[in-house]
C-alpha cells in the first residue's frame, strides 16, 4: 500500500514540473515581434549578404513620425551588450526572423528606462524633484559601428 502512495505521488510531482515546464515554453514562443513580410525579406537578404546569419545579432525599433528605422546590429557577446541600463540579452521581446527569434529593444527603453533604488510615491517624488534631489539615472547611448540598418513604413514600404 505504502508503495502504491510513493508511485502516485512521484507521477504526480512529475506531471506537474512537466507542465510548468511546458507552460515556460509555450510562454517564451507563442510572442514575437513579425514584421512585414517585405520587411522581413529585405532584412535577411541584408544579413546574409554580410554573412552575418550566424552570428549573434539584437535590432532596435525606433518610430521616426510615420516610419520605422530598425537597426541591426551584429555583436560578438550579447551577453555584454547593454541598452542604456538594458541588458539586451534579458530582454523578453524577441523580432521573429526567417526561422530564429532575435533580441529587439526599443528606443523608449533607452528614452524613459532608469535604474531605481527604491519606489516611492508620485508625491515623494515631486518633493525631491523641486529640491533638486530627484535624478533620474539612464544609461550612456552607444554607438555601435557594425550597426546597418532599414527604414520603412508601418505597410511593409521601404523607404530610401
């Protein structure tokens, strides 16, 4: 009977981390940032004309009014690459390209992301800030050097 107890109770802690398990990756690749269809194409016609299609790669996003500018930039170590206080490769957003899933941030990580010490209400907040003891901390803005990129329109138009 004991042992009949034991069985049931192991097949049911392994059923459940199977599920969590389960649930985890399911999470992580059922969202992803997809671009036009011309977009795409375009792109990794660029990438590959770099041979850059094994190589690590992350894309920032920026809105331009009407038009998208998505750079790509190419990277030795994405482990060490930061967004202002950004890790790139901790970013959970992921730009769907040809049959991998890429690291993509945004401009508006960089423009509003801030290291915080602690959270503090709105009205705190204010006090310090009219007594010049409020800083909002962002990172420093890097230029990459092999960054290349693509605008285009919102319908999949490239644009000069």
């Amino acid at each position: 009977m004991k042992g009949i107890a034991y069985l049931s109770l192991m097949l049911i802690l392994m059923s459940c981390f199977a599920t969590k398990e389960a649930n985890q990756k399911n999470e992580e690749s059922n969202f992803a940032y997809v671009l036009p269809l011309s977009i795409e194409e375009e792109i990794w016609k660029l990438v590959k004309n770099r041979n850059l299609e094994n190589v690590n790669l992350f894309f920032q996003l920026r809105r331009e009014k009407e038009f998208y500018h998505l750079l790509i930039t190419p990277t030795k170590n994405i482990n060490k690459e930061y967004f202002g206080y950004f890790k790139i490769s901790k970013s959970n957003r992921k730009l769907l390209l040809n049959d991998k899933l890429y690291p993509i941030v945004f401009d508006s990580d960089y423009d509003f992301g801030s290291l915080i010490d602690k959270i503090e209400p709105l009205d705190k907040r204010k006090e310090k800030y009219m007594a010049d003891e409020y800083m909002i901390r962002r990172g420093a803005y890097t230029i990459n050097d092999s960054t290349f990129g693509i605008r285009f329109t919102k319908t999949g138009e490239i644009l000069p």
